[in-house]
C-alpha cells in the first residue's frame, strides 16, 4: 500500500516501553513518516520517545492541560506546542523533572485526590487556538486513539468533532472497571466516566481491542463491535535468537520482562517465596531475574532474586532465549484483575517467539490465562498459592520434552496470529478502508 492516509494519533508516543507505545510502534512500522503525527501530553513525552517512525509531536502544555486550583500551583507546567527534535542526539528535548515533586505526586499527593475523589475533576484538556491551527496545518485523514482516563476520554471526542473526520479507538486495559473502588466517589466516576466513554465510542467509526475476550465483553456492554489487534511481532527480528536446546546449565535462570505496575508485583514475590523453598532442597539453584527499571523493595529479602534494569529493545531476543523459564504474572487481587482481566500483555507475543518456555501466573478468568489455555503455548497456575506454583514450577523442570511442547506450540501460534506482515496487512486494510469511504463519497457529491 503505497498511498498511506494521514493519521493523527491521540494520547500516545511512539517507544518501546510501554504496552501502548510498543503497539503502536509495531502496527505503524513501515507508516510514511510525513502521514503520522501525536498530540499528547508533556510527561508521556521523553528520552525514549521514538522518533524514527514519526517526528511530528504537538506536546500537550499550560494551554490545553487545565488544573483546577491550588494543584495548578504544584503542577509542572510544560509548555504548549510542536515539540523540539534535538536532531544530532535524535530525542525529544525535555524538561528536567524534580525526583522530589515525582514522588510527592505519585506516592501521596495524587493518591490522596483519588481516595477523596477529586482526581478525575481536577484536570481537563482543552482545545488552544493554537493547537487548532497546528491541527488545520497537518489536516489528518484519520484519528487513532488510545486513552487511560477520563480527560484523554473527552479529549479524544473534542479532537473528533472539531476536525470531523473518521476515528478509531483502540482499548489497552479494562481501566474503568478499577474505577468503583477508588475511593469515597468511585461509584460516581464510574457510571460518569462510562457515559462519557460510550459518547466517544458513538463518535468513532472503528473500535478496536487489545484481545478477543475484550472484543466480546465490549460488544456486550457497549454495543459496538470491536475488532482485535494485538502487538504483532517480526518473525525474522525474534526468531534469530530462538532457543534450541532444553537442557539447563549450572543454575535455572526464570526471566520476567517488563513493567512493575499495578497487577504484577505481589505474584512476582510469591515466585520468590515458591524459589526460596526449592532452593533449600535442590543442588540447582533457581533465580528470579527481573529486567525492569527499579528494583522492588522486597527484592532483597529474597536471595534467589537478581535485578537486571531495562536493556536495549535489540536486545530482548537474546535475553528471551538465554533465559530457562519465562514468566507472566497477574496479580490475584479484586482490583488488579478488574484491570487487567480483558488485557493482552504486549511481551506475550514475543515471549511466544523466543522459543524458551512460558509459565502464566493469572487468575483464571483473565484473558490472557483463556488464550494460553486454549493453545497450549505456556503451563499455566491459576490459584494464587506457593504450592500450586511450586508443583507447576517442578513439573516444567522436571520434564525437559514438556518445556520443548510448550515452546513449539508457541512458536507456532506467534507465527500463525502475531506475524506482523499479516497483522499490519489488516489493520492498514481498516484505515485506509475509512479514507476510501470518504474520499468516494466526496466525489460523489
């Protein structure tokens, strides 16, 4: 397809480290650089902004992001606009944040707004003048859109009405479900923030999910049929480090990647509990690296545990299959599964590749433990419990053709439903299906 549309994309950069981002690299790639553009704001803009895929971003400042006073004097104020490319570095210029108003705001001070209830009112975005004339300048074909919470919910119908042109929704994580229980007014914020979510799916011409179980629930409860696009993956760019051989070395090596938010963190040290006790009995020691931006607290009360940081994206092929065990977890709490019960963590697909066997730690009723069961790509435990875990754990190293079936089996269906030639096809085939309709209509008239 050689004659992209233009897409304006909502609430998201391009990058490699979050889930969204890295969809959104991965459904892009090979987009014409000049037809993608991002409006979102200043503190998703950063150093691993990507800028390879797209260079135009209009950064969200004072102008459009409002916060009700006195929080207006304890925000960082960023400044309006299209952003500066420092162009020999190839980054995003950003401003220096304060380690200690960070952590003031993530560990108290926004915490406090949500328990109180307040959160959710006390910022919104607006359209700025100038922003409308960057928006009339770039003129998109298409809108894309992501959204974590109820300002870039209405913002995304804002940007739809004033520029009136067709717009695709494309749903991470079930967010709105955790809202009833954060705090005093959560009932009120959910059935609020949900009328204004269903007033930005009727604007929307395409909806799309993160996994088939979304796409279900969604239908059900919105109306709307959605359509599923999950991070697809390069078969060639993964599978030159694919694993091989299934027999351990000195120590057994179990690798969790990625995030340590809300939902992974208490399944992640009861592995480490599960290790501790194996550890005791077994001439082969067992590890639990973490490749993630901070160490956890509790990580060193566990001397089974081992802390890589965050490696580079070329790299992740090679620390997949160097690893004996790949982990995915999902906490067992009420909130945390009504967060993530519908998601599709965007490293799945490449754990899948690698070639190195997966274990799932979730709750059963999660989207992710259903897609692993059904096509037996990872052994998976669904009771939140040291022993279910250690039984499950014992068996995948205790059998080594049992780690070779799961790594098959995964393989297979990675190249079967997550080849990114084949999911990129479909998902260009849905936009440019909105430009077309268009544009044959306005030749009509």
């Amino acid at each position: 397809m050689k004659d992209f549309p233009k897409v304006l994309i909502l609430n998201q950069p391009f990058n490699n480290i979050s889930g969204g981002g890295i969809t959104l690299s991965n459904l892009f790639k090979g987009w014409q650089k000049d037809k993608l553009a991002v409006v979102c704001l200043g503190n998703l803009l950063n150093e691993q902004t990507q800028l390879e895929a797209c260079d135009q971003y209009y950064q969200l400042g004072h102008k459009e992001h409002i916060w009700q006073f006195p929080l207006s004097l304890l925000k960082r104020k960023y400044e309006s606009g299209p952003v500066t490319v420092n162009k020999r570095e190839k980054k995003v210029k950003t401003l220096q944040k304060s380690p200690l108003r960070e952590r003031l705001l993530k560990e108290y001070i926004n915490p406090f707004l949500k328990w109180i209830g307040v959160l959710n009112w006390a910022s919104r975005l607006q359209l700025s003048p100038e922003l409308c004339r960057w928006l009339d300048a770039y003129a998109p074909d298409v809108i894309y859109a992501q959204a974590q919470r109820r300002e870039a919910v209405v913002f995304c119908r804002l940007i739809q009405q004033y520029l009136n042109k067709p717009m695709v929704f494309h749903m991470m994580d079930d967010w709105l479900e955790v809202l009833p229980g954060e705090g005093i007014l959560g009932k009120y914020w959910h059935r609020k923030i949900e009328g204004e979510f269903m007033e930005m799916l009727a604007c929307c011409d395409r909806h799309f999910s993160i996994s088939e179980p979304m796409a279900k629930a969604y239908q059900k409860r919105y109306g709307f049929q959605f359509q599923t696009f999950h991070n697809p993956i390069e078969l060639e760019f993964w599978s030159k480090s694919q694993r091989k051989d299934y027999s351990f070395g000195d120590k057994i090596q179990i690798l969790y990647a990625g995030r340590m938010g809300m939902g992974i963190q208490s399944s992640l040290e009861t592995m480490a509990q599960c290790l501790e006790e194996l550890n005791q009995n077994r001439e082969r020691q067992i590890e639990l690296v973490l490749q993630v931006g901070k160490k956890p607290s509790w990580a060193d009360r566990y001397s089974c545990m081992v802390h890589r940081g965050f490696v580079p994206y070329e790299e992740l092929p090679d620390r997949f299959a160097a690893a004996d065990i790949l982990i995915l977890p999902y906490d067992f709490t009420p909130s945390a599964t009504a967060f993530i019960k519908y998601s599709m963590p965007t490293k799945a697909s490449e754990y899948m590749i690698s070639g190195t066997p997966v274990l799932v730690f979730a709750p059963e009723d999660t989207a992710l433990v259903s897609y692993a069961l059904d096509h037996h790509w990872a052994k998976v435990v669904t009771k939140n419990q040291v022993r279910e875990l250690r039984s499950a754990l014992l068996e995948l190293i205790d059998n080594e053709d049992l780690r070779r079936e799961i790594a098959r089996s995964a393989i297979q269906l990675a190249g079967e439903r997550h080849d990114a030639v084949k999911v990129r096809a479909a998902f260009r085939k849905e936009i440019n299906a909105l430009t077309h309709s268009i544009r044959t209509t306005a030749r009509q008239v």
